[in-house]
C-alpha cells in the first residue's frame, strides 16, 4: 500500500511540474520605402508611425511578453537611422521626426537585445518576384539585409531562411518594367560605379514589390526608379553639335561627357548618312573619372552638300551607352576637279593676258 501511495504521488507531481513548452511570439516589423534614390524623403509619415501610439513603435514599445522572435526589414531601419541624423523631404523642408526616430532605434537596439532577432531580405520585397524576376539576386537581398541589420544595432544578425510572400500577388507592369530597366542599367553600368551606389541603387530597384504599397507610394517609387535609371544610363553620353566643313579632309571635335568616379574604356561607332562624306578609322577611347573628353573624327568630303554623321557609344563588351546622337554637316568644299578646271581657266587667262600684252609692245614698237 506504502509503494502504491508513493508511486501515486510521484506520478502526481511529476504531472505538476510537466510545463507545456511556451510558443514563440514572431514579431515582423517592416514597412515600405518612404524615401528617394537621392535620400529625400517623399512624406514624413515614419515620424508618426514610430511614436509610441503608432503601428511601428507599438511593435518596440509594447511587444507581446514571454519569448520572441524579431524579424527585422533593414531598409525601414536604415531609414529611420537617416531620420534620426535629420534629413529632408522633397519639397526642401526639414523633416519633423529626427527625435522620434533616435528613441525608436534605442528601444529597438534594447528590446531585441537577448532576444532571437533575423534580418528580412533588404527591402522585404515579394519572394514570389524576385524568385521569377532576378533569381541569381536573390541571396544578396538575403545577406545585405543580415548585414545593414546588425551595423545599425551593433551586433551580429542572421538572415531568415527564406523570403516571405513566396505565393503569387498580382503586380502591375509597370512596376516590372521599372524594375528589370533599372536592373539592366545596373549590369551594363556597374563596373564603373561606386560600390556602395551600385548597392543602394539596386536595393532601389526592389522597392516596388514591397506588399504593404499603396498606389499612390507605388507610383512614386516608380517614377523616381525610371528617373535614376534614365540619370544612370546618361552617364556616358555625347554632348551635342554642329559643324561647317571647308576643307577636303578635317577632324571634327565631339565632346564625350563620363559622369562615372571610374574610367570608362568606349568603342566609338560613326556612319555618315549618305554617301558626300567618308569617315576614317576611330580607336578606341578610355575616358577618365568624371571628365569631358574631345574626340577627333577624321572625314574626307566628297561633294559640297549637306550631309549628316550618326554616332553612337558601346562598351569594349558592345553595350550601347547613352543615346545615339546625329551631328548636321555643313559641307562647304570646292572639289579637286572643280580646283583643276578653275586653276587651268586661271592659267589660260594669265597666258592670254600676257599673249596680249605681248602683242600691244610689238605695235607700239612698230
């Protein structure tokens, strides 16, 4: 009986002290781009939703009690970082929430601390467009966003495994079409940029796929990505110009303008548009960092006229840089038979002349 009440009592308390495991509470905070390539920023909503009372700072300053696990877009703290050293909206004015931002990066750096925290893929865009979009970026927006993290809150961060949102979302084409001409502006450009501009440029580029956007912060993505992607491609470009031509054979100056804090060796391509000018052979050019650089064309003229020389840049790899640019040819030049017959007619009258003075000494002398 004695071994019965102990087994009983052992099982009893065993029971007692048997705690169900507590669940993990997973905190997300992300939320869409508010700012430019540039840096401005196009609305001040952050300085609203990062005070106490806001859906962001609510995350940070009333988080569910018990054991949590932070998931952390890095983009939104990267913005709050430039908040909170003060910065500028669009239309020139200063920003009004450079106090609030300080206090939710020190409650954030706080209330994480000790706690699991990831990294979103930078930017937390849609898994399922980038997935079928730019498949081979896919693990840089994983490792940027573990890397921008953890700078901001100084100490090491990972990524999470995978991206959120992998299902399919309806997405305009616009949007797909601002993204993959600023990613193909990136693969021809980005040797000759900056490092860190090429990144940020290209965190840009997945700004549109974030899945909280409204229309309106849509389109101004958009507009703003079509604008850095157009600034982009214009970094090497062909200053424009026109030129009268009075001799046979001339080297016509262009202008080539390099934007890039790199040097950037080109292939110049010239085709004269009808057939009264010819144009000589073009070496290759290295343009320096952020220069202008006279280039001399040689041409031969045919024929006095008008004509025209289109010019284009490519890469050493053949891409096209910058748009094609045709130069007006004024052809003001006596060709050489033209030359031969005025100079002969020239001669014959000279010879004349002298026939006649010749004869005018023999008369008088007569």
């Amino acid at each position: 009986m004695k071994r019965i009440l102990i087994f009983t009592f052992v099982i009893i308390f065993s029971a007692l002290n048997l705690q169900p495991a507590t669940a993990s509470t997973q905190i997300i905070i992300t939320e869409h781009s508010h700012r430019q390539l540039d840096g401005k920023f196009f609305d001040d909503d952050l300085a609203t939703l990062l005070t106490y009372g806001g859906r962001l700072g609510q995350l940070v300053f009333n988080p569910a009690r018990g054991i949590r696990v932070w998931e952390v877009d890095a983009q939104l703290v990267d913005e709050v970082s430039a908040m909170s050293q003060g910065y500028k909206l669009i239309d020139g004015k200063d920003g009004t929430g450079k106090r609030v931002a300080q206090i939710w990066l020190s409650q954030l750096r706080a209330i994480t601390y000790g706690d699991t925290t990831l990294a979103l893929p930078y930017g937390n865009p849609s898994g399922y467009w980038i997935h079928r979009l730019a498949p081979k970026s896919a693990q840089f927006f994983l490792d940027a966003g573990a890397g921008h993290l953890g700078a901001v809150l100084g100490r090491q961060i990972q990524s999470v495994s995978e991206y959120q949102n992998l299902k399919y979302s309806r997405l305009d084409s616009l949007s797909v079409q601002a993204f993959l001409s600023l990613d193909g502006a990136l693969k021809i450009s980005g040797n000759f940029m900056d490092p860190q501009v090429l990144a940020d440029t290209k965190f840009k580029s997945v700004t549109v796929f974030h899945p909280d956007l409204d229309k309106k912060t849509r389109n101004l993505l958009i507009t703003d990505i079509f604008q850095s992607t157009n600034t982009l491609t214009h970094s090497v470009r062909l200053a424009p110009g026109r030129f009268t031509i009075t001799s046979q054979k001339q080297n016509l100056p262009i202008t080539i303008v390099n934007d890039f804090p790199k040097k950037v060796k080109i292939k110049i391509l010239v085709s004269a548009m009808n057939g009264k000018v010819v144009v000589g052979d073009i070496a290759d050019e290295t343009l320096a960092p952020n220069s202008k650089t006279q280039v001399l064309i040689p041409v031969q003229v045919l024929t006095s006229g008008a004509s025209q020389l289109m010019v284009n840049l490519h890469s050493t790899t053949g891409e096209a840089l910058g748009d094609a640019v045709i130069y007006q040819l004024s052809l003001r030049v006596i060709s050489p038979v033209a030359t031969w017959l005025t100079t002969a007619a020239a001669v014959v009258l000279f010879l004349s002349a002298i026939i006649q003075s010749s004869r005018r000494i023999r008369r008088r002398r007569k």
